[in-house]
C-alpha cells in the first residue's frame, strides 16, 4: 500500500503535561516513522505510513491523552513523502512572545496510588505524592514560566533521589515540577497536636467532631457523614440550616451506594477533574445532609491527604464562614474557623490561588474550578477583552488570542473579601498572559458592583465599555462553548433574575440571535407578574405565588404566611405600588412550589423552593393531558384531586411543552435549527429533560452546557464573545 505523510498540529494544554513521551509510546505501536515536538504553543507531529495506519496512530492518541493534557484545537496538512527511520522526538523550541496555557490541578493517577499503597516505596502513604500525570498545577504556580522556583514549591529544594526521577526522561516524574517525598517536601501536622495525623483524625471523625482540612486549592470542613449529631453540629456552626453538604465518599463502590449515578455522571465522578456530581440519593445518608431533597452531591477524594483521611463517607464543605470566600492560608483559617473546627489538618505547601471544588447537576456544569480552570474555551480571533461576569457565582473571562479564559469560581460579590479576591484574580490572569484588554465587557444591571467596577477600570486606563444584556450573554456563552460563532439560533434564557432591556426583571424569555449573533430580540417571554418586594419576594416564594394567582385568577392564601403581611401585598398587588414586572423562571418555580405546598415561608439558600418541587415531581407520573397555557398549568398545581408529585410532574412536562413549541415557532420564523437552552433553570435535570424530548420530538437537537456553567458562572464567557463581536 502507499505511504502518506501527515503533518499534526495540537494546540492547548500540551506543555509539561507528558506529551511528547506520550506521542512516542503511542507511534511505537505502529508501523510509522516520523517526529514529534512541542514548542510554548503546540505539540507538532509529523507521522509517515500507510493511510489507515496513520488514522489509527492519531485516533489512538487523541483517545489515550495524558490525564493532565487538554488539546483544544488540531490542525492537519498534508506532507511530501521522504526518506526516514524510526520515530523520534525533537528538542522543544521557544517561541518569543508565546504563553504556555497552564494545566489545571487534577486528581492523584492510579501509579501514584499504587506507589501510596506500597510499603517498599519511598512514598508509602506519602500525603504530597505527585507526577507528570497528577496533582496541584493551578493552585501552586505563581508566574510563568512554568518552573518549580515559580512554583509554591520553591520552598521544597529537590533532595538528590527526586532529582534523579526529575532528569530521567524514562521515570513517570521527569520534569514534573510539582514532585516531592517525605525527604524533602512539604509536612503535614495538626493543630492542636498529635502524635499521628490520620489516628487523630479518625479519633475526631468517630467522636462526631469538625475536621478543618486544607486541601489542594483551600479548605475543606469534614464531619462523618453518617452521624446525624456531627451534620447538626457543622450546620449549627456554620449557620448553614439547610444548604445541602456535599459527601466525599472513599472509593466509587461506596459512592454507588449513596446515589444512583448514570453512566455518564460516573465518567465524571472518576475522571481526572474529580468534581461533586449531584445525583438522586439511595436514601442511606441521614436528612441533615440534604433536607428535603432527594438528590445528594458526591465526590471522590483527589489528593494523595484525602485518600489518606477519607475512610468513610465524610460531609466536606467550603471552609468559610457565612459570605466569605474559601480561607486557603494556614493563619486564615485557625483564625476564622476557630468557633467552627474542633480539629485541624495543616501543611506548608502553600497555596498562591484558592481553587474551590467544580459541581456539576447530573452532567450539566454547575460551577466550573478544580480540575477545568484555567484551562481555556476557544473563542473567534481578536483583541483582548476583560468580561466581569456577573454578581452572583461570579467567574470573569480573559479573552486573549483566540481563546476566553474563565477563571476560576470566585462566589458572590456581596463582601469586600470577595471582592478583593476578584480583583487579585483579575490581575493574576492579565499578568500570566501578559494582556492588556482593549475593552471591558459588564452586565447591563445598574446595581451590580461588577459593573461599577468595570467602569472605573474602564475609565481608569481609558478602555471602551461594553454592557451586554444578561439573557443575550447567557446564550451567547452556551454557542461559545459549541464554538458556535455564527447564527442565526434561538436560545431559551431561563433564570432567577436578569435586568432586562426595558428596566423589568427578565428569566423566562426566548432570544432570537441575529447571524452574526451581536444582537438579540425578544422574541417570547413568559407571560409577566407582579412581584411584591424585591429581595423579600426571593427569599420569601409565597410573595411569588400570590402574583401569579392575581395574574392567573387564582384564589388562594398562603397557609403559612402572616395574615398582615399577606394583607399588605395583596394591596400592593391591587395598587401596583411597590411591585415590579417580571417574567421570570425562577420566580415561577417559586410560585409553583407555594401553590403546591412544598416551599418553604422563607428559604434559606438559593432555589431551594424549585429544588423540593423538582424532587418531588421526579416522583410523578404524567397520566392526565398536560395543559398547554400557563394560566392553566397554575390552576392544576391546585387541584387536591390529584397526587402532589403528579401536580408537580405535568407542572415541569407543561412548562416544557409551552417553551419547546415556542422554540420551534421561533427557530422556524429565524430560518434556524440552533436551539438552545441556557441560565440558571436549565440545571433542573426534569425540565431539560422534557425539553429535549419536545425538540428531538421535531427532529431538531436541544444545545445544552457542557462546559461552563448553566448559570451566572458562565455569563463572563458569553460576555468576552459579546465584546470580540463588537469589535469585529
Ligand atoms: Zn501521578
Ligand atoms: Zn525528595
Ligand atoms: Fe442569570
């Protein structure tokens, strides 16, 4: 058969990560001759053999990539055949002026366990082991390049035999910066001291104590999750009543038996990035974990110290107190979770960026940090530009060269601390990548502190400012992770609450995207109703529920609602005095939940009212016709006659039915078949779900996140593409 010459150029996460050995193992196994290089912005590959032999060879290797590796772009050309032997791999080439993009940090490799689990290793039960292949990457690097003296790991000179793995192109350590063993890296101790760090620990954890640990990217509490009593009294401690805990569960066989995972949830539970998977709960962990919700949220441990703590199913929660961001210094946390940590496990690798746990709800990303920042979304070519994102869930995005860098989850913008962390964030990424953005990108919300401080960076070094409509940056993040660049498409932007165009509070609407998707109309919304009280009708979804039932001619009455304070609204509601418009999702969820009975008086964290109705309605059937008007699907919600969880069930499947046909008339009108579904609502699993089966029921695919988060943590990245398009 002919030879053929091909030329591969991988672009991404290629440097430091095992490539090039990687590229060779794989050429081995097959007749081929060639060579691989890499230089500070891709790996080059030329491969020469016959035809199917070369698309094996490059099948195969994209498949098996080395665990820290991402390869986000890839070219092909072809090459003139030419004389040649063996494969081999070519010195690595500098190019002036070119950012190596960084690895995130990822879960401890199998090879590093097994060197863990072996008494004749150097690093039996070593609590800081790590490869090529694993450990901290984001967390510990404080300038580029990336070398160990840039590194937290300066502090930690590189004893005699972890030099020699460091210089052995053939050892699994070779030029790992991170590498280190009980010779000569970091220490592990407890405050207040112990003898032996894991019998402390497990003494604390048996006797229901709270355990501060510090992690990879900060700290973590932990308290046996079984025991109902040490769930009451991290929840006591933390003024946390209700948020559900998430469970890190020892191995896969233990997390199995706490929630039933789809065999796709699994890949991500067991995949490098290690993030919390939420999944329907087999009901063996007590109520405190997640009250009155059916799912629970799962990780397994992904440091060589949780491998080594974790011998049960623990509840690990964010080291901080309320409105705080993460601690990740050692004074930081004795001097904040003093009242909250009985025990607490310390080190001295040091950590220069804190990096908080990714979450995804069943496989759509929830909040996208360890284990995916910073790794990039490739976006169209053009200056750079700073989008702040939004206030709360806040990540912002670098858009630099031809890709948007989203940060890292930084949390709600409410308090100076976070602030502070965003703006070091912000620095921390221009200086890395030596940018300096042309314009700057915000929410059009008048009250968001990310947006006053957009303008004065703006003003400050005299930079153009962008304010992108928060449904339009929704939908445009969800085609810039499809890398869907051109439209027109039709996207159903459902959430809690964005400022709208017209000064109301938008979250139910359907965005028609012009072809080159930098404008975005109104295409459809749900139909408004008045909210009564701002924040309080948030926290408060009766308020919600007394709005639709005037607008949907309902009568009902809050059962538990203080009768003035019912009587106050419904005056309001009849004056229209303090009420604002809105159409949004969130908010009729809310409502949903009031009129079925399931919500609380008051919540105490985000659409915890929306989450108990989904719960409940998974537990439903879909016997009766499902209403196609919302006035209609309201009025059902109230019908005794039927099970609550069958109310709840034909609530979502009607929901889904008025949206999905209002998607396709829409797609039709635009002349499109992009459609798509995006903000915070699109994380409820039942909806989507309904939605999807509306679509595809038309023979058209439903577009959904994959890659950064449904809700306001992806709003940064729609926002960077939203300022590359007017710029273009
Ligand atoms: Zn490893
Ligand atoms: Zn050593
Ligand atoms: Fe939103």
């Amino acid at each position: 058969m002919e030879l053929i010459r091909r030329r591969y150029r991988l672009f991404g996460v290629v440097q430091g990560v095992g490539f090039r050995p990687h590229v060779a193992q794989v050429a081995e196994r097959f007749p081929l001759t060639g060579f691989c290089g890499n230089n500070d912005r891709e790996v080059f590959i030329e491969v020469q053999g016959e035809a199917p032999v070369v698309e094996a060879f490059y099948a195969e290797l994209l498949e098996t990539l080395p665990a820290l590796a991402t390869v986000i772009r890839a070219d092909v050309d072809k090459q003139d055949v030419r004389e040649e032997k063996g494969f081999q791999i070519v010195p690595s080439v500098h190019v002036p002026g070119a950012r190596t993009l960084l690895p995130p940090d990822v879960a401890t490799c199998a090879d590093c366990l097994a060197d863990m689990a072996d008494p004749s290793n150097r690093r039996y039960r070593y609590p800081f082991t790590t490869c090529t292949n694993c450990g901290p990457r984001l967390s510990i690097i404080r300038e580029l390049p990336y070398d160990r003296p840039l590194t937290t790991m300066r502090d930690f000179p590189l004893c005699p035999a972890c030099q020699t793995e460091y210089e052995d192109p053939h050892d699994r350590r070779f030029h790992a910066q991170p590498i280190s063993c009980p010779e000569c890296g970091p220490r592990l101790w407890t405050h207040p001291a112990s003898e032996d760090v894991f019998a402390a620990v497990r003494q604390a954890l048996d006797a229901g104590q709270i355990i501060a640990v510090r992690g990879i990217g900060g700290f973590h509490l932990l308290c046996d999750a079984l025991s109902p009593r040490a769930l009451r009294t991290l929840r006591e401690r933390k003024n946390r009543p209700e948020k559900p805990l998430a469970i890190m569960a020892p191995t896969l066989e233990s997390a199995r038996t706490l929630a039933a995972f789809s065999p796709e949830e699994e890949l991500l539970l067991t995949s490098p990035a290690r993030p919390i998977v939420i999944a329907p709960s087999r009901g063996v962990l007590p109520d405190e974990v997640a009250p009155g919700l059916d799912d629970v949220g799962v990780m397994l441990p992904y440091s060589p110290l949780h491998h080594l703590l974790v011998d049960r199913p623990v509840a690990a929660t964010s080291g901080n107190i309320a409105g705080e961001p993460l601690c990740f210094s050692n004074s930081q946390a004795l001097a904040q979770l003093d009242d909250i940590a009985d025990l607490f496990v310390l080190h001295d690798r040091e950590i220069h960026v804190p990096v908080e746990d990714s979450v995804f709800i069943g496989t759509t990303p929830a909040r996208r940090s360890r284990g995916y920042a910073p790794v990039p979304i490739p976006l169209p070519p053009g200056p750079s530009v700073l989008a702040v994102g939004g206030e709360l869930k806040n990540t912002f995005t670098l858009a630099h060269d031809d890709y948007g860098h989203v940060s890292a989850h930084i949390g709600d913008m409410g308090s100076l601390a976070t602030q502070q962390a965003f703006e070091r964030a912000v620095e921390q990424l221009l200086s890395m990548r030596r940018s300096a953005p042309e314009v700057v990108v915000c929410d059009l919300h008048p009250d968001y502190s990310t947006s006053a401080w957009a303008a004065r960076y703006a003003q400050r070094h005299g930079l153009e400012l962008l304010e992108v409509q928060h449904h339009h940056a929704h939908a445009l993040s969800l085609l810039a992770e499809h890398g869907m660049v051109t439209g027109p498409a039709v996207v159903a932007t459902l959430d809690g609450t964005g400022y709208g165009e017209d000064g109301t509070i938008w979250g139910g609407e359907i965005l028609t995207l012009s072809p080159t998707l930098s404008t975005a109309a109104r295409t459809w919304h749900l139909p408004t109703f008045p909210l009564v009280g701002g924040d309080r009708a948030v926290t408060h979804p009766w308020r919600s529920a007394l709005g639709v039932a005037a607008v949907c001619g309902l009568d009902w009455t809050p059962p538990e609602a203080p009768s003035a304070e019912v009587e106050l609204v419904r005056s309001q509601l009849s004056s229209g005095i303090g009420t604002v418009s809105t159409s949004s999702t969130g908010r009729l969820f809310d409502a949903a939940a009031a009129l079925l009975g399931v919500a609380p008086g008051a919540i105490s964290f985000e659409a915890q009212a929306a989450m108990r109705l989904e719960s409940l309605a998974t537990a439903g059937t879909v016997s009766a016709s499902v209403p196609d008007d919302i006035p209609a699907l309201m009025a059902l919600l109230l019908d005794a006659a039927r099970p609550p969880a069958d109310r709840a069930r034909l609530f979502h499947a009607g929901l889904a039915r008025i949206i999905g046909r209002e998607l396709l008339h829409a797609a039709d009108a635009a002349g499109t078949t992009i459609i798509g579904v995006t903000g915070g609502c699109a994380l409820n699993r039942l909806l989507v779900a309904d939605l999807r089966a509306v679509i595809e029921g038309a023979g058209l695919r439903l577009i959904v996140h994959e890659k950064v988060p449904a809700n306001d943590g992806g709003l940064s990245l729609g926002q960077a593409l939203a300022g590359r398009l007017a710029m273009s």
